[in-house]
C-alpha cells in the first residue's frame, strides 16, 4: 500500500455555528490555511449545532466518504 502525499488527502471540515467551546470563527480559519499549503479542504458548518455533532452531519460525513472512496478505486 503507498502512502498518499497531504496534497491528495482530501479533508471535510464541518463545525457548528453556536459552538461554544471552538469559537466558530476559528473553526473557519482552518481549511484556509490548509488550502494555502496545498490541500484540499471542504468546510461545512451546521447552523444551530454546538460542540456536538449531528444525524445531519452524519449522513453528508457518509455521503463525503462513499464519493471520495468510489473515485479512487
């Protein structure tokens, strides 16, 4: 098995927008940075989802995952 480069790991970011542990700007930050160092980087943000996470979420995670995982097969 190779091992694939940062670059052509894709990442899903999601955060939930009354987060009150991570604020949610901070949340933001993050797939911006990642994007400038070359990485592909999906932010999602979850109105009215605190530090927790989500069925919603959950199921985009599913759908994130079967995509990614199908095309690289």
């Amino acid at each position: 098995m190779q091992c694939l480069k940062l670059s052509q790991t894709p990442i899903l970011w999601s955060h939930g927008i009354v987060d009150g542990i991570v604020l949610f700007e901070a949340g933001q930050a993050g797939p911006p940075f990642l994007e400038q160092a070359g990485v592909s980087c999906e932010f999602k943000a979850y109105p009215g989802l605190g530090h927790s996470i989500s069925n919603e979420e959950l199921k985009y995670l599913e759908s994130w995952l079967k995509t990614r995982l199908q095309s690289s097969s």
